[in-house]
C-alpha cells in the first residue's frame, strides 16, 4: 500500500422546508470521474429523478466545498488546445458561498464550461441552454410535468430553496474583448538571465491570469442580461402560489461595464433610464425592457477580489455568490428577517471598480442612489463589508431585503401551519384554532425582534372570520386568515392574505399589501 486516499461523501440529505438558508447555482461546469455518494443517489431517486452519472440537468445537493471538489471540476479552458486553466465562475461562486458560512446548496450543471475566448455568437448558444426559452421570450416548463423541467424549472421540486444564483450570466452575455491576450503568452513569462540567482518558481496561475480581461458588458448585453433576469423572475412569480414555493430572492451580479463608457459613468441612470433598457424602472411585465422591478430580485455590485487564488481573469469573481453565502450565514447567526449589512465578510476581499461616495450617493434621474437599489460591497475604516441589503422594488416597505426575507418566513410557516385544516370544515371552530396558530407563530417572530411595537398586540394582528371571508367563500370550502404587521425596519404596516381550501396543502398567499402605520 503505497498511499491513503480518503473520499468525502456528503451525509443524508433530508429536505427541510423551514430553511432559509439554501442556495440554488444553475450554471456550466466540469464533473470529475468520480462516483456518485450513495447520499445523493437516494436523495434523487426519492424526488423522482433518473441517477445519470454524468449529473447533468440535476439538482445535486451539495453541503461543503469538499462534496463540491468530489464531484465538479473547478477548472475552465481559456483556449482549445491550452494548457493553462483558468477556474469557472459557478465554481468560484460556490466556494465563495461556503467561504462566507453557507451551508447547503444545490448545483444545476447545465453542461461544461465554455472556453473564455469564446465569442459572444458562440455564447448566445449557451445562455439559451441556461436560460430555456430566452429565444421566444417565455419559459414554458409546466410545474406538474417534471419532463419539462430543466436549468432554473427544477426550482419546482426543492422546497428549501431561499436564494437562486446564475454566476455565469455575466460572462454570456459580455461584450467580446477588444484584445484576448495570446494564450501562450499568459503560459510563459519572457525568459530573463540573472547572474547567481536562485531557481524561481513558476508564478501563481493567477499573476498568469492577470493578463486575460474579466467580463464586461456593453448596450446590448445589459439589455440581454435583463432580459434573462426577467424571464427566470417572471417564472418564480407566475408558479410561486400553485407551487407553494417560498419566496424565492433572485440573486444575481450587474455585469461590469466597459471602461468609459455611460454605465461606468453613472450605472443606476444607466439601469433605470426610460429609453432601451429600463430595467429599473419597469416591473416584471414589462418582458419587452427587461423590467427588474421587484422585491424578489437582489442585485449585487461591484465584483470580488478575494484573498485567496481564484485562477479568475483580473482576479475578479461575480459577487452573488459572496452575498447569498452572507445571507445564509445571517440566516443561520441571526434570523434571514435581519439585514445582513452588519455582517463582516468571512475573508479579506477587494472590491472592483472602487465607488467613492460620488458614486454610491450619485443621485439618479429618479431621485435615488445606488445604496437605495443595490445590494453594494465596499470598504469601511475596518473592513470590505456589505453596504446595503436591498431588493430592486421602488416600493420602500419591502424595499429593504430583510422585509421580503421576512414574508417568506410568515408564508413557509403559516403554510405548514393550514395543511392541518385542508380537509376540515370551514366552521367557527376551526377558524379559532387557524387564529392561535397564527398568533403563536407571530408572538414567535415579535420576541425574535422581527416585528416593531411595543407589545404584541401593538405589532401584529391575525384574523381569520366572517370580516375576512364572503359567504361564497365558505361555501366553496375557502378559508381566509389576513395577517397585519409592522416589520422592525420599515416605518409602514404590511397585510398579507392566505387562504387554503381543499386544493390546496397549505395556507399560501393571496395577497401582500401595505399602509401607512398609525
């Protein structure tokens, strides 16, 4: 026996929809000539899945870097016919996302990865490979037929899913580089002669890697990058309900744009302007303009720079990784109900470009400011940390991340609370009952210091009687409980509606409202 090998396999992995902390990346990379754990097999096999050894077009639960390292490959050509590899972006995304404290994620591999210097004619074929039906404008895979489930569609088998990422989007839709330095030359440093010098070591492939430009994007990749965003979003929103998905936070990096251009200049009049693009201005119907304009989509800027080697053109890594692993350490630390801004970053990293407060607080053409819309990493007197924790919606009560977080806490629960009255009558009695459970699991959430008030009664009200419910509603079997709460960051009072019927398995939600809080 000449060596000891020891192969991690990841434990049992049992679904638990309370969660909130799991990720989702859907994206290309490699699958290493590895056995598939028996844990993962059984986990498929039990959600109706055929094992392919190649697991393509799967959900693989993943609960370390390790288990990732077992089963995927991390590298990426930059070139056919090179030796030097560069590391995928999925793949940097994950390790980032474990780096930060994440837990458990799921990994969709929707092929290998692509060379880097491939052109963006030949990307096009790939992002319709992520993105299925981006070439007529609608994803069309049906939640009841799992034949028709593929990339981002398997969403509608994992419940404990919180946060879905794309990290190659970026990438896909870049604008082709002005000049790909030769590979070979990033390969072999120019031969020097120093009289009694030491043998050198070969540089670190990420000094080598320096050289090849990270993605930027241009006109016409912002407006396909939106595009993209729009029509996954689009998909959790149209299913969420019959579903019983959580809400699902959509976290995806702006691409970088190209240097000098009016996106570097000002990047949120850019995104929100009302002529091509609009994408932060127009809701998620607006498909035509990519419209990005909701609670449940997070976008992140600038891009990473980590302390370790990331084998990344520039060094610099998409930043939704980094931010879902944040939002899952925070869920797990504190409660997903809190913003994670106060969290520090789990390792040294450097941001790209570097806003100074002209950028961060460059007042746009709507009156708002990058930290108002975007979720931004920058640097503080201590550290590189997270400066805002914010959705895309221009509505400010659920503008802050950690309010939609929150709702989807209220729903996930109240749903496991309804399955025990989907077959019971519609009486005085059981809308009692439904009235407790509610409020237990409201007082819950108040001592957690989710909700603002100074006493129970003061932040919440639950009711669920003749107020909520139409005699056509009781006829038809539907029950109704309305929730009214104040949530501890913003200053309005959100209602939210759930009904079950037989239907149904569960509460879920019908309708999320606000006022103005007395």
């Amino acid at each position: 026996m000449t060596a000891l090998r020891f192969t991690t396999q990841s434990p049992a992995t049992e679904v638990n929809p309370n969660r909130s902390d799991v990720a989702c990346f859907v994206g290309f990379v490699g699958r290493r000539d590895t056995a598939v754990p028996g844990a993962i097999s059984n986990f498929l096999i039990a959600h109706g899945y055929t094992i392919d050894p190649d697991l393509l077009d799967l959900p693989v639960p993943v609960d370390s870097w390790a288990v990732f390292q077992q089963l995927f490959s991390t590298e990426r050509a930059i070139a056919p016919n090179t030796v030097l590899r560069a590391t995928g972006y999925l793949s940097a995304a994950v390790r980032s996302f474990f780096a930060q404290g994440g837990r458990r994620c799921y990994i969709i591999r929707i092929g290998d990865p692509y060379p880097i210097d491939t052109d963006r004619a030949a990307k096009a074929g790939f992002l319709r490979r992520l993105i299925p039906g981006y070439s007529v404008g609608r994803i069309a895979s049906t939640p009841s037929d799992r034949t028709t489930w593929t990339s981002v569609a398997h969403l509608f088998g994992l419940e404990d899913v919180s946060f879905l990422c794309l990290p190659d989007l970026s990438d896909l839709v870049a604008a082709d580089p002005k000049k790909l330095p030769d590979p070979e030359e990033i390969q072999r440093a120019p031969e020097t002669f120093t009289a009694c010098s030491a043998p050198q070591a070969a540089p670190p492939d990420d000094q080598r890697l320096q050289g090849l430009p990270a993605p930027r994007c241009d006109r016409k990749g912002y407006r396909r990058w939106a595009k993209a965003l729009n029509l996954v979003a689009n998909l959790l929103a149209r299913h969420s309900a019959a579903l019983r998905l959580r809400p699902i936070q959509l976290v995806a990096a702006i691409p970088l744009p190209e240097d000098e251009s009016t996106a570097q200049a000002n990047l949120l009049t850019y995104l929100e302007r009302t002529g091509p693009l609009a994408a932060l201005t127009a809701g998620l119907d607006d498909t035509r303009r990519g419209g990005l304009v909701s609670r449940s989509v997070q976008l992140t800027y600038p891009w990473i720079r980590s302390g370790g080697r990331t084998g990344l053109p520039e060094g610099l890594e998409s930043p939704d990784g980094v931010l879902a692993g944040l939002l899952a350490r925070n869920a797990l630390s504190q409660g997903t109900y809190r913003s994670a801004a106060s969290l520090p970053l789990a390792e040294a990293v450097e941001v790209a470009p570097v806003l100074g407060r002209s950028h961060l607080y460059q007042t746009s053409h709507r009156g708002k400011s990058l930290t108002e819309r975007v979720s931004l990493f920058g640097p503080t007197p201590t550290s590189t940390q997270l400066l805002s924790d914010v959705t895309t919606s221009l509505d400010e009560t659920v503008r802050p991340a950690s309010v939609h977080r929150l709702i989807g806490v209220i729903i996930r629960a109240a749903r496991q609370l309804g399955q025990a009255y989907v077959f019971e009558p519609s009486s005085p009695h059981v809308w009692s009952q439904l009235t407790e459970s509610l409020r237990g699991l409201m007082n819950q959430l108040y001592v957690a210091g989710a909700l603002r008030g100074a006493s129970a009664e003061e932040a919440f009200e639950v009711r669920c009687d003749r107020t909520t419910m139409t005699q056509a509603d009781i006829d038809n079997g539907r029950l109704i409980a309305r929730i009214d709460f104040v949530a501890a960051l913003p200053i309005e009072r959100i209602s939210v509606t759930l009904t079950v019927s037989e239907l149904t398995s569960g509460l879920l939600p019908v309708v999320i409202t606000h006022q103005e809080a007395a």
